[in-house]
C-alpha cells in the first residue's frame, strides 16, 4: 500500500487490527463450544472488517492511481480487477 498520508495508513491498520482482535475471540468461541450462532455472527463481523480494510487499501491507490500521484503503483486496470477480487 502506497499511502503518503499517515492517517490512511493508520485506519487502515486499525481496522485490521480490530479483525486481529475479533477472529482471537472467534477461535477462543470455538476452543469453548460455544453456540455456533454465536460464532458465526462473529465470522461474519471479521469478514466485514477485512473487507472495509480491502476496500479503504483499493481506494487510496485508486485514488493515487487518479492523481499520478503512484508512480510504478498498480495502473487502473489493475486496481479494478483487485476491486472486483473483493466483491
């Protein structure tokens, strides 16, 4: 990820810091067999984290990609098969 602003790389890593968290808690639900409603709910929030962090790395390269501000970075083409692995 080519990101020359700080904060974008600092969500970014929240938010999969925040899956990190979510998915040990996940395993810790499956380790205690707990009810698999329970687990899955919890899946699933993993799985929207991961996606939000994908989606946040497309667009800033997206964007930079736009801007000629990624030399050498993935061209539009590119980024748009990258989109369309997340969907």
């Amino acid at each position: 990820m080519d990101s020359r602003d700080p904060a974008e790389r600092k969500a970014v890593l929240n938010r999969l810091r925040r899956a990190q968290g979510q998915l040990a808690a996940v395993i810790s639900m499956v380790e205690d067999e707990r009810d698999c409603r329970e687990i899955v709910t919890q899946l699933s929030a993993v799985s929207k984290a991961i996606d939000r962090a994908a989606f946040k790395v497309v667009a800033i390269n997206l964007r930079a990609c736009v801007m000629g501000e990624n030399p050498g970075g993935p061209d539009q083409d590119e980024l748009e098969k990258l989109f369309m692995s997340l969907v």
